[in-house]
C-alpha cells in the first residue's frame, strides 16, 4: 500500500515536471518557472541523470527526450542563474530547507556539472562556481537567521525576580532611634550640668 501511495506521487511529480517544460517550451513568464522550479527541482534532476525518467516524462508531453533533457537543463540553468540572485532559488530549495536537505542539493549539483563531465570545461567551471557561491549565500543566511531567532529567544525569556535576603537587623531598627536623638542628647547636657553645679557646690562649701 505504502509502495502504491509512493508510485503515485512519482507520478505526480513527473506530470508536474513535464507540464513545467511544456510551459517553458512556450515561453512562459520567468516567475512562473521560479515559482514552479522549485516543487520540480528533483524531477528535473532526474530528467537530466536517468534516461528512464526523461523517457517517462517525454511520453506524457509527447517531445523527444532530447528536448525534454535540453528542456530540463534550461530551467536549471534559469534557476542558478536567477534574476534576483536568490541563493535558495539557485539551489532549487524553499527558504525553509534543512540543513541535510541543503547540502544534499548541493552535492549533487556539484556532480551533475562537475568540469570533468563536460565537453565545455569553461562552461561547466562557471556553473560549479556560481552552484559553492549559492551553498555559501544559504549557509550564511541560515547562521544569520539562527542568531537572530536565538537573540529574539533570548530577549523573550521572562526576567528572574530577585528576592532579597531577610536583614539580620531590619532597615527600620537601624534608623528608629534617630528621631530621638536630640532629645537623648539634651537630656545629657542637662545631667552634665547639674552634675558640674553640684560639685562646684561642694567645692565651694568645703
């Protein structure tokens, strides 16, 4: 069953991929193969790797397979290429892609145009450079947006509440005297005098 289900969505997606190319073979609006690219991106690999899969796709648009490969390679080329330099678009990957999906991709682009594998070097060279430099823009944008969730994270943590150690002495102990004390320093005065009065007193009578 679970087989079935998956024969299925291949299905699918190669339908997709070959209604993308039988768009693209009538020139059909930039953005519409951006938009489209992306949810075909494996399929289209596929056309270009396995000449079962351009066989199957070349049945359902009933064009050669040499212009369904040629197709294929095109709207890969268009993506890389893209006219706003998005790195996830030239990878062919949605802005949420994981990690592991990230360098899954990249890898094999790599290999798909690696210089080795081509009669035209220069071209394939130029290609592998701008497939690193799109891995090294979504790596980057991926560090970045990570700091920042994790700051926002960060700012968005409750703030402990302090609590304060209970005094050995109460604060108002230390102060609650004081508004006696000229009355405890008249008072000494006071005894003072009279204790000097007293002895001069008796100094005097002696």
């Amino acid at each position: 069953m679970v087989q079935t289900f998956k024969n299925e969505d291949r299905k699918l997606e190669m339908l997709v991929t070959a209604g993308l190319i039988q768009r693209c073979a009538e020139r059909c609006p930039v953005d519409e193969i951006y938009k489209r690219g992306i949810r075909c991106y494996e399929v289209l690999l596929d056309v270009i790797e396995k000449p079962e899969v351009t066989r199957k796709v070349a049945e359902f648009t009933k064009k050669s397979e040499e212009t369904i490969k040629n197709t294929a390679l095109k709207i890969v080329n268009q993506l890389l290429f893209n006219k706003g330099n998005d790195p996830f678009l030239s990878l062919g990957l949605p802005d949420d892609a994981e990690d592991s999906e990230i360098k899954k991709r990249w890898k094999r682009l790599l290999m798909l145009y690696h210089p080795d594998r081509a009669f035209n070097r220069k071209g394939y060279e130029e290609i592998s450079k701008k497939i690193n430099q799109a891995y090294g823009e979504v790596i980057e944008l991926k560090e970045k947006n990570s700091h920042k969730e994790k700051a926002i994270g960060e700012r968005r943590k409750p703030v402990p509440v302090r609590t304060r150690l209970p005094q050995k002495y109460p604060r108002a102990v230390h102060f609650r005297y004081l508004k006696h004390l000229p009355t405890f320093i008249l008072f000494a005065v006071i005894c003072i005098a009279i204790v000097t009065i007293f002895f001069f007193v008796i100094y005097k009578i002696v």
